[in-house]
C-alpha cells in the first residue's frame, strides 16, 4: 500500500502513520520528494485498513498495491479451476450450455423441458422454485414443491440441476433434493449472510452479477464464498443496468476477459436476462462463446407463449436446438468442444 501525504505536512503526523502501520504489523519505507512525502506499507495488506489511514491528519490518498481479492484472484492460483459437476465439467474444454425454463410450473412442463433440454445438448438444466419477483403479487415460484418437481423430471434426463437459492432458510430443501448446483441471483450478489453460508457448503455456486456491480464488487463477493471454504464458483455475466430502455440490461461481454484474467474461476454467460427478449438470445449467446465464456445460461420453455415468468425472453425447445447448432462451429474455432 502507497500513502502519499499531503504537501504540508509535519514529521509528528509521518510519525503517526507509520506507528499505526506498525501496529498492524507493517514496516514503513519513508521518501521525501521534494514536494511530497510518500510512504510504502510493507508487509501483509490485508491487516491495514484502508478508511482509517485516509482519515489520519496530512494523509492525502491511500493506494492499494495488491488486489483486495485473494483466492478468487488468478495472481493467487495461477491454473484455471475447472468444476465438476456429477461428472459435468464446467470451465474446462468444453462449452456447456444450461437450459431450462426460468420457473419450475408444473411436473408435465418440467418433464417437457427437461427432454427438450438433453435433446438439444445441454448437459445442465435451469429452472427457479424460488423466484425474486419485482411484483409480490406475481408468481413467487412452486417453492419446495418445485424443487421435488425439477429433481425428478431432471434425474429422468441424468441432468444436474440449478436453481437460485434466495434465502438461508431455503438451505436444509436445497441438501435435502441434492440441488447441485446453488444460484445466486443478481438482487443477492451483495446478500453477505447468504454468501457466507453457501460458503461453508461444498455445492457449486453460479454467482450472478449484481445489477450494478462492479467487476471488483463482483470479486469481492466471490471472496466471501471462497473464504469460506468454498470454491466452486462460477462467474454468471447477466448484463447490468444502463440508460438504455430498448432492452432488458446491457450484456456485457467485455466483462468475459477481464474476468478470465483476473480470476481462475470459470465465466458464463446469461443471454435471456440480458436482452429480455428471445430474439435477441442467438447473437449474444454467439459473442459470449466467441469472447471465451465458458458457458450459457438460457431461458427455454416448451410452450414460451404459456411461461409464467420471462415468457418473452424464452427460446422454444426448437430455437434451442438451433442455438446449441450455431454455436459449435465458434467453439471448435477456439478449440473447444460443444
Ligand atoms: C434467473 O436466472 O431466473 C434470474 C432471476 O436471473 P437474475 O438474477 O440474473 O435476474
Ligand atoms: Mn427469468
């Protein structure tokens, strides 16, 4: 950490912040410019705390050296973690697209979509019990009833499940249908108590993307998981709030680098949440691969018109299949299986 003081300042108050650098166990390296006077912080980051130095008198900026992240950071883990899930291998070479509908309804739709699902190639299938719904009086999701209902149309198929986790009180459901892989859904990327608690679990989480997060808020949400003992987590880019009213949120897919160079973890993509419309799922599933997104999250309903939820953003089972087809030839161009 670099702390640059201010131009005026006295040696009681360079005294001050390297006795309280000392304290935390950091050793301080003094250089006196002719203008400014700026000390290094040497020794474990983590331990100084950062709004406390800047409130200390003649303290005019404090300038982080290493990343706030650490087991999440691919500085810290230099290879690329690959998840398995039952077998189901996501971050590695190949692509691995999830589909499913965004609620679980009924049993027959689900059994429907899981067998459009496999047909079409998905290796994983999607689909909310428990649903965070803008309106409480819109559909709030089957609840433990959809998770009973998903995991038996889904073991029918041998597809592992996803679904979003909303509240802790949801945990003992999810362990008990063997969820088998936990989302955390976008209003919760910053729900801390949530995070420390799939955390302390083993189960693969697909953390989304808050609606206005930064990449390192992301991170740093990550981090909760991860330090708590669980590091099975997968990046999910689901656009994020812009001025632009044409679509749903503005997918962004130059978040998909950024992300493979900092963190070890793999990166999907969730196009339906981003356009919010159906049509536009295709072209940014395409640029999603081709950008290096391990994977897609995509909304498919056996009959869209009927959804209860996100009808307009859901690809028919036949849509899907095209997709899947588009997409392999812009997998195997970056040598990737699909
Ligand atoms: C979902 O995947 O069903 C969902 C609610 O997505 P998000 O959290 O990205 O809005
Ligand atoms: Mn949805």
């Amino acid at each position: 950490m670099i702390i640059i003081m201010s131009s005026e300042i006295t040696d009681a108050q360079v005294e001050t912040v390297t006795q309280r650098l000392k304290a935390w166990g950091l050793e301080s390296n003094i250089s006196r410019g002719v203008e400014r006077t700026v000390i290094g912080a040497i020794g474990d980051e983590s331990r100084i705390d950062k709004e406390l130095l800047q409130a200390l008198p003649g303290v005019e900026q404090v300038i982080r050296v290493m990343k706030p992240y650490k087991m999440v950071a691919r500085s810290y883990h230099k290879d690329t973690t690959v998840i398995d899930v039952k077998g189901v291998k996501i971050g590695g070479s190949q692509v691995q697209i999830i589909g499913g509908p965004c609620s679980v309804e009924t049993q027959p739709q689900m059994d429907k979509a899981a067998e459009y699902a496999a047909a079409a190639g998905c290796h994983l299938m999607r689909g909310g019990a428990f649903k965070p719904r803008t309106s409480p009086y819109t559909f709030q999701g089957a609840g433990i009833e959809g998770l009973a209902m998903f995991r038996k149309a889904a073991d029918r198929f041998n597809l592992p499940i996803v679904t979003e986790l909303m509240d802790v009180r949801q945990i003992d459901a999810f362990l008990q249908y063997d969820v088998d892989v936990i989302q955390i859904g976008t209003r919760n990327m910053q729900n801390f108590d949530l995070l420390k608690e799939v955390g302390r679990l083993s189960k693969p989480v697909i953390l989304k993307r808050g609606m206005a997060a930064t990449i390192s808020e992301w991170l740093m949400a990550a981090e909760y998981i991860a330090a708590g003992g669980n590091q099975n987590i997968i990046f999910c880019e689901r656009g994020v709030r812009s001025f632009e009213t044409y679509y749903r949120n503005m997918l962004d897919v130059t978040a998909i680098p950024v992300l493979k160079k900092e963190t070890h973890l793999p990166v999907i993509v969730d196009p339906s949440h981003a356009g919010g419309k159906a049509w536009m799922v295709p072209a940014l599933s395409r640029a999603a691969i081709a950008a290096g997104a391990d994977g897609l999250l995509v909304e498919m309903h056996p009959t869209p018109c009927e959804a209860w939820c996100d009808a307009d953003q859901a690809l028919n089972p036949e849509e899907l299949v095209e997709l899947v087809g588009s997409l392999r030839g812009i997998a195997q161009a970056l040598g990737r299986t699909l």
